[in-house]
C-alpha cells in the first residue's frame, strides 16, 4: 500500500491484541471459546476511585490541564515514589501520559536516535521492539529460556551492549513470563551498567504490585542507586487498581529526559483526560487494600494453573513470581507430535480443537513457549486447563 509510510509498513499490530480478537470474533459467532489471553485483570474498578472521577466531571473539571499532569496529581505520585519506592522525585521528574504505553512510547521518542540500539531482554512485551523501531533504533534482544528462570545473566548483559548502546529495557515483574529480578541479581545487572554511563535505563514497573514473590518489589535504581540518573522509571495505574480503560500511566527521571518527553507529549495527546487524572490520584492516596486483595486471588489462581499445567503432557512449567501470566514450554509436544511444527500451529490448533484461546510464545520473541492470562476466575481456570490437557492427549 503506497500511501503508507514506511515507518507504518516497518511494525507490525500488537499480536496479543490480534488473538483476543480472533477468540472474540469466534465467539460472536456462536463458538464456545474460552480465553486465555486478557492483558487485563477481570475486576471492576473500585468504587472510590470511580466516585472520584464522577464528583470531578460533575464540578465541571472537563478542561484541559497541564500537559505533564495535574500539580496534585504529580504530587501524588511523588509521595508514591518516596512512600512504596524509596525514591525521592520532585515534581518537574514526573510526566502523567495516557498509559504506561504512552510513557514508554514517549521515553524511546525523546532518547533515541536513528542506528541507536536498544536491548531487550525476551521473551518480552510485544511493544518495546515496535517502538524502538518507530524511533528509528533497533532492537537488541537478549535470549533468555525457562532454565534461566527468563532472566539475562549480567554476561549477557555484557556481551550485548556496544558504542551504539542506547538503552536498556527491564520490565520485572515480567509480562509475559512472570518473572521477578531478586534485588542482588538487578545489583549484578548494575554492576554491568556502571561501566556503561552511555547507557540509559528504561525500568517499567507496571507489574509492581502484583507480586508474590519472597522479596519485596526492588527495582534497579533500588539495587543500584547510583544509576538513578539514567534511568526512567515507568508505572502506572492499569493493572495495580484495575484501571486499563482509564489510560493513566506515568514516568519519572532526570529533568532533560522528562522535559523532552512533555514536549514530544504536548505536540501528539497533550494532557491526558482530566478526570482520569482525578481518578488516578484518589487511587493513589486512598486505602491501598483492593491491591493486596488482588494480589492475594492472583497467587490463588498462579498456583491453580501452575499445577494443572504441569500435569499436562508435555508441558513444562516454571513458577511465576508476579503478574498475571504464566509462560510454560511446550517443546516436548512440538517435537512429538506430527501435526503441530511450531507454538504458532499449537496456539491456533488449540483455539480450533480445543476452543481454548492462547497467544503463541513466538509473539514475545519466544518460540515454544505460550503464554495464558489467569486474569479470569478459578472455574474459568479448570475448565481452560481440561480443554487443554483434552486438545494435547488428543495431539499426542
Ligand atoms: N508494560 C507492560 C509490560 C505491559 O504488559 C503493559 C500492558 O499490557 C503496559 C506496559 C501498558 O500498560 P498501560 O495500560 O498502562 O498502557
């Protein structure tokens, strides 16, 4: 198609958005598929986060407001930096975008230049190579399998960066495997990085509190304080409070980074919804229960599904430490069966023998692998996993 641009005919569309509309499609249609995909959590909002937002559009505060966010709003955040972080922002480091999406997508357009490379680490989340690509850098990506437990060793770390080296993505806990950096192994990843100050740090802490891992949430600036400067960190309010319709999410570094975002920001969205915002901050400030509730049933079903995995033939399957995913291997059936070559094949001859929805590992960079989402509840769960160990015994 000529009247597109390149950079449009570069990327390709978020795949894991692709098989939940294909499950949808079929469904429409009559088809009882069950899901296995949401990039969500299956909870409503809370109601106080909600009233927020309702008294706000009510007094009338539907009007734009600063590009980089609402003073009370970043304010918020400050304090959620210092309070669950340990990390002190003033309010000019922080920038509120439409989404944590849009925070990233806002960092690689303000730091990255045409023939910079970017490291990612893989299996990773299907948007970091597309964006680095729409900056015009390339992505670098770093292996990693369920014997490393899906984490890059500080010699692959190493080994990977070079002069054109502009920066480093971390993303722990991770989607799609669920893996979570204990904080010596990010102080052995800051080791490395120290030795690399032409290195920028993108850490995306979206997962943060959905975390049941031994440790407490570290990320790398935690681990290692001196690489505070160069490294971005990006959260946001999608998954901790259930909130990924509201698209707030936001970032936080040094000055220059921070104010090159805003200016990017302020000629594409300018300020993100006004009384999302509002919603945003009561979120926030306000009782913190509904995250440890959420977090407390994610563990229930990790366990449920991580057990009724490994009872498949043929799967494998390591823990998950957080998130809402699991990423187990499926190599075994691949190799033994004659009827499926690859993870794209078994996802889609689970979607069409099974009615069971999965996106392929080969979407994260991880071919062999697949990932489901247990944002759905404990029945929705067990009757995923029947469908699946029917649909492999059959195949077997
Ligand atoms: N980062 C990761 C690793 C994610 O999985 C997601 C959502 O799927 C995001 C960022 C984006 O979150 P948001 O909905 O805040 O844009």
């Amino acid at each position: 198609e000529d009247r597109v641009s390149h950079r449009a005919n570069s990327i390709k569309p978020s795949p894991t958005l692709a098989v939940s509309a294909r499950a949808a499609k079929l469904k429409a249609a009559g088809q009882d598929i069950l899901s296995l995909s949401a990039g969500e959590p299956d909870f409503d909002t809370p109601d106080f986060i909600k009233n927020a937002a309702i008294e706000a559009l009510n007094a009338g505060f539907t009007k734009y407001t600063a590009v980089s966010g609402t003073p009370g709003l970043r304010q918020a955040i400050a304090d959620k930096f210092k309070r669950e972080n340990g990390l002190e922002y003033s309010l000019d480091q922080i920038l509120v975008s439409c989404g944590c999406k849009h925070s990233i997508y806002n960092l690689m357009q303000a730091t990255l230049n045409p023939g910079d490379e970017v490291i990612i680490p893989a299996p990773y989340w299907v948007s970091y190579p597309d964006m680095a690509k729409l900056a015009g850098a390339e992505a670098v990506i770093i292996k990693t399998g369920i014997s490393q437990e899906f984490k890059i060793s500080p010699e692959q770390l190493r080994a990977a960066i070079t002069d054109k080296t502009r920066m480093l993505v971390l993303n722990s806990p991770a989607n799609p495997t669920g893996a979570y950096y204990s904080q010596d192994e990010l102080a052995a990843l800051g080791e490395v990085l120290i030795d690399y100050p032409h290195v920028l740090i993108a850490s995306d802490d979206i997962y943060e509190h959905i975390l049941w891992a031994e440790e407490a949430f570290h990320n790398i600036v935690n681990a290692c304080p001196a690489l505070y400067e160069r490294t971005i960190v990006l959260n946001g309010v999608s998954k901790a409070y259930s909130m990924t319709g509201w698209r707030i999410g936001y970032a936080a570094g040094a000055k220059p980074i921070i104010e090159a975002m805003e200016k990017i920001q302020s000629q594409s969205t300018s300020n993100p919804t006004s009384i999302a915002q509002v919603a945003t901050q009561a979120a926030l400030e306000g009782d913190q229960t509904f995250v440890s509730q959420i977090r407390n049933i994610f563990q229930e079903r990790h366990d449920l599904i991580l057990e009724g995995l490994n009872n498949i033939q043929g799967i494998r399957c390591a823990p998950a430490g957080g998130t809402f995913y699991i990423f187990p291997n499926c190599k075994d059936i691949i190799e033994q069966s004659s009827q499926v070559q690859n993870d794209l094949q078994f996802a889609e001859y689970l979607l069409e023998e099974g009615n069971v929805a999965v996106v392929p590992g080969s979407a994260f960079g991880a071919p062999g692998y697949l990932r489901l989402s247990f944002a759905c509840s404990m029945d929705h769960i067990r009757e995923g996993l029947k469908r699946m160990e029917a649909a492999v015994n059959k195949l077997l």
